[in-house]
C-alpha cells in the first residue's frame, strides 16, 4: 500500500509534520502526543484508509498521514503541533484533496515565526487568507512552483529538512484492524 504513495521520488501525502527533535522521541512518542497511540507498524498490502509515515535523517523527524485528512481534521493537532514547538523546531504543512489550497506554519525556538495559507476551493488561482510573519528564505523560488505539495516541500527544504524520503527510509503504522483513529 504504501509504495502506492511515492510518486516519481516524491511521497505524496495531505499533511506533514516535520519535527527537528534529533532522535529525541520514538515513533510511538510522536504518534501518542497526536493521538495515535493504538497505531502499530505494519507491512500490510491491504488498503488502509488511516495510516501514518514516519522517516527521519537524525535531525529531523518526518510524519505524514492519511488522504483521510485524519490528523488534520482533529481539534487536537493544532495544539499538540505548539506543544510540541515548546521543545524543539517544527514546520507543518498540507495540501488540499480536490483543489489548490495549501498552508504551512514554521516554529522555530518556541514561538512561531511563519503562518500562510491559501484557499482556492474554486481552482481560480487561490487567495491567501493568512500571511503571518516574515517571509522564509526559500518561499520566492517555492511559490514559483505550480504544484501545491511542491510548493510546501520545497520551503521545508529551504529551511534544511529533509523532504525526499524513499519507500526504503519510511516507516508505515496503522490503527488495529477493528481500530478508530
């Protein structure tokens, strides 16, 4: 199933959370603070509607959840992300399913520095609708970009995060088989 979701060398996903926590928790850590402590590894080839991707380079910590838009849909992934920042850098970003709306916010020692998003629920070329803090090195040359997830990504690799995992790097964990969230 999960190799479904790398396309031409890119992991395709809805919502990543990327945390420079330099091996400082554990998988199973990250997934509890987001409410996913009932999440188990799994190789399975069956069709997993909720998932979670893991990969990390020894800085950075990637996850990536499902096109359920599970993680991003719950009141408490906003908080867990400023938590969580109170600790240790965080960039987070998402993609709309069926448009052109995207967002990202970067937290960086403690506070958060960056915050922009972009609704375009009619495909007419979106209108920002947050714009938050000083622009990021690396947003001129993203926002050149036409394709929403590359536009996010690429402004995480500007900021040095590591967005080119592989099948092999990534981690799958899904909730039991007769399990919610």
């Amino acid at each position: 199933m999960i190799e479904r979701l790398f396309i031409d060398g890119l992991l395709h996903a809805p919502f990543f959370i990327f945390v420079r926590c330099a091996g400082r928790y554990s998988d199973a850590d990250l997934l509890r603070r987001f409410g996913f402590a009932s999440y188990r590894p799994t190789k399975s080839r069956r069709h997993l509607a909720r998932y979670a991707i893991l990969a990390d380079d020894g800085q950075w910590t990637m996850l990536a959840y499902d096109w359920c838009y599970t993680l991003w849909h719950m009141p408490s992934t906003r908080p867990a992300l400023e938590e969580l920042a109170q600790d240790c850098d965080v960039f987070a970003c998402s993609v709309g399913d069926c448009d052109h709306s995207f967002e990202f916010v970067y937290y960086q020692g403690s506070r958060p520095v960056r915050r922009y998003v972009v609704a375009d629920p009619d495909f007419r070329g979106g209108v920002v609708v947050v714009d938050a803090g000083e622009p990021l090195a690396g947003e001129a040359v993203a926002f050149e970009e036409r394709d929403e997830l590359k536009i996010v990504l690429g402004i995480a690799a500007s900021l040095g995060i590591r967005t080119d995992y592989t099948l092999r790097d990534a981690r799958e964990y899904a909730p039991p088989v007769s399990g919610g969230p």
